[in-house]
C-alpha cells in the first residue's frame, strides 16, 4: 500500500512538472522550440526523448532535446517553477529588445494611429489628434494626472497577463454560489 502511494505520488510529480514546462514553452514560445507536441507518438519513449502529460484525462505527448528531457525528469515541482519564471525574464528581455527600438515605436505610432482614425467613432483625425493628445499630456498637468490614475500606462502589462485572468475565471467558477454574492457585492453594501 505504502510501495503504491509513493508510485502514485511520484507519477502525479512528473505530471505535474511536465505540465509546467509544456506551459512554460508555449508562454515563452521566444526562446525556441525547446518541447514540442508529437501526435505521431502515442506514449511516453525515452530513445525518443518524448514524455507524456494528462491533460483533461488525455494524455498529450510532446519531445524535446536530450539535455532537457534528462532535467524534466529529475526536476521536482518548485524546481520547474522556478525555471518557468527564469524562462519569463529572458522572454520579457528578448520583447524589450525588439519593441524598443526607434523603427519599431514609428511602425507602431502610425499603425495605432491609422487604426485609431478609422475605428473612431468621435472624429479622430490621425496625426493630428495624436500629437495634440501628446502636447496635452507633457504640458497639462491635470490631464496627465487622469491619464495616469486611469491606468492607461498599465494597458500592455493587463494584456499579457491573459493566463493570469483565464486561471482565475476557472477559480472563480469553482466557488460556491454564496461565496461569489460576497464577492461581487461592492464594498459597503
């Protein structure tokens, strides 16, 4: 009984790391194709370097390189967490790189821009509105101070954190239906 307990807890562990790692690579897809999913596979095959994760009671085979399946296999779950996080800064280090440069930030100001003209519902005129909108907010004190209370600098860090906010509406629809009045119920009330 002993024996199969720690069987089964080991198994849940690799399960456990393997699935870490396989969100870590499709999170931060910037640093390669380090672990990829073979459907031609049907289980796990060390020569191959390829290891299985369940996955809504499925199990989903992927590969990887030698060195990295040899890690997969002996990480435990802290260990892979940490690895998924240092993954991140690389990825977030590769993404400042290639949006901070003068010719991407020009790209972007006239796309955004162009984009903002045609959707706008109010008479946006591109360029025009886009300079005035930056005099306003290095030069207007008050306006400055709504942008910034507004959270409009916040905007992007928001939209990459879409795994965040998918991984808390399932939380959110596990708890009991007495839990979520209290809240959703504003402060106060």
């Amino acid at each position: 009984m002993i024996n199969m307990t720690t069987v089964l807890i080991s198994k849940c562990e690799r399960n456990n790391v393997a699935k870490i790692m396989v969100q870590c690579a499709v999170d931060h897809g910037g640093l390669g194709n380090g672990i990829v999913r073979d459907p031609t596979l049907t289980g796990a095959d060390r020569q191959r370097c390829a290891f299985t994760v369940i996955k809504a009671g499925k199990k989903v085979v992927y590969r990887t390189t030698p060195e990295l399946y040899e890690s997969i296999t002996q990480m435990d779950t802290n260990s892979a967490a940490f690895m998924s996080n240092l993954f991140g800064k690389f990825t977030d280090a590769l993404r400042f790189g290639a949006t901070n440069t003068p010719s991407f930030m020009m790209r972007n100001f006239i796309r955004d821009t162009v984009t903002a003209g045609i959707n706008s519902k109010y008479g946006f005129t591109p360029l025009v509105d886009s300079f005035r909108g930056m005099w306003k907010l290095t030069h207007d004190k008050q306006f400055k101070a709504d942008f910034y209370a507004q959270g409009v600098p916040m905007d992007t860090y928001i939209r990459n954190d879409i795994r965040g906010r998918r991984i808390s509406r399932k939380s959110y629809g596990r708890i009991s239906k007495s839990t979520r009045l209290v809240l959703d119920r504003p402060c106060g009330s």
